[in-house]
C-alpha cells in the first residue's frame, strides 16, 4: 500500500506542471547550460524536457525520482541536439558558451579579496576548458557529478549506462581534468 500511495504522490507532482518547473527547472537548467554552453539553447531544451515529462507523465514508473527522471529525458534531448548540430554546434559555441569566469564569481571562498576571487575565476576557467576536450558521455557524468551532485547510481539511471561504464567515463573525466588544469583540482 505504501508504494501506491507514493506512485499516487509522485503521480500528482507530475500533473501540476507549474509545481514541476517551479521545483526542478533552476537545477535542470543549469545542468543542460553547463552541458551544451548555450544559454538559448538550454532554455529551450529545458522547456521541451518539461513537456515532454509532462506529456509522457503517464509512462514514469516511479523506479527513480522525478529528478533523476528528467535529468535523463534532459540528457536525451541534449544528445538529439547534439547530433542534429554536432559541427555547428561547437562553432557557435565559443560565441555563445557562459562565460564561466562570471559563474566563478558567485564561486564560495573562504576569503572575499579580489586575489582570491580571481584565482577561483582562473581555476574555473581552466575546468571549463578542459571540459570542452571531454566526450560527450565524460563531460555529462562529471558534470551530473559534480555540478549536480548527483549519486553514481542516479547518473547510471539518468544515463542508461551501467554503473561500471559510469565510474570508467568519471574517472577518464577526472583524468583529463586534473591533467589539463592542474593538480590542485
């Protein structure tokens, strides 16, 4: 009984859209930014995530959380772009990407001088790049990782990758990372 009435809670939370977006926009949103580095584009892939979790609410079958399901319809829809664009994609990039320094300025540090903010703006900077050397299935398991701060399984489940593909693609990841941009990552 008790699952039912959780699969009944879930499926209520799913019917009332605005209460959807209002919860899970403002993370899903930044996970397809950091994602793609297009902050149009993410908009309009998050609020076609939304419909299309709105649309299809009926097919969730409450084996993980809302969450965990759209991050996965998200992770879909950012594939689809990607493939659909993949060349172009990357040209625009540049003109189009965040600029992660500002993002770094809202970074926490222990100390609020400028020196420090502008080495968390440098040590950003340099993560960001380095992402951009990443694959596609890299840069989303770390950034579902560490942006996210999502548990290895959730990514497993959001991704439709195995548990041990996920821990292979995060530690390439990491690699990669703390080569590119230092050790001190």
């Amino acid at each position: 009984m008790q699952s039912v009435q959780g699969a009944e809670r879930t499926g209520s939370e799913l019917d009332d859209i605005d209460a959807l977006v209002r919860t899970y926009r403002p993370r899903l949103l930044r996970f397809v930014t950091f994602s793609i580095g297009d902050q149009d584009m993410a908009e309009s892939i998050t609020q076609d995530c939304f419909l299309k979790a709105y649309n299809g609410r009926a097919n969730f079958r409450g084996d993980c959380s809302v969450n965990t399901w759209l991050t996965s319809i998200a992770v879909n829809l950012i594939r689809d772009q990607q493939r659909l664009q993949k060349f172009r994609f990357w040209r625009q990039a540049r003109a189009t990407a965040i600029d992660i320094t500002d993002a770094a300025s809202f970074l926490p540090s222990a100390e609020c001088s400028p020196e420090n903010r502008m080495l968390v703006q440098e040590k950003a900077q340099q993560v960001q790049t380095s992402l951009l050397a990443l694959s596609e299935k890299q840069r989303t398991v770390f950034l579902m990782r560490f942006i996210e701060e999502m548990e290895l399984s959730e990514i497993a489940a959001a991704t439709n990758m195995p548990l041990n593909t996920v821990k292979t693609h995060l530690h390439r990841a990491l690699k990669s990372v703390r080569a590119q941009a230092g050790k001190t990552i």
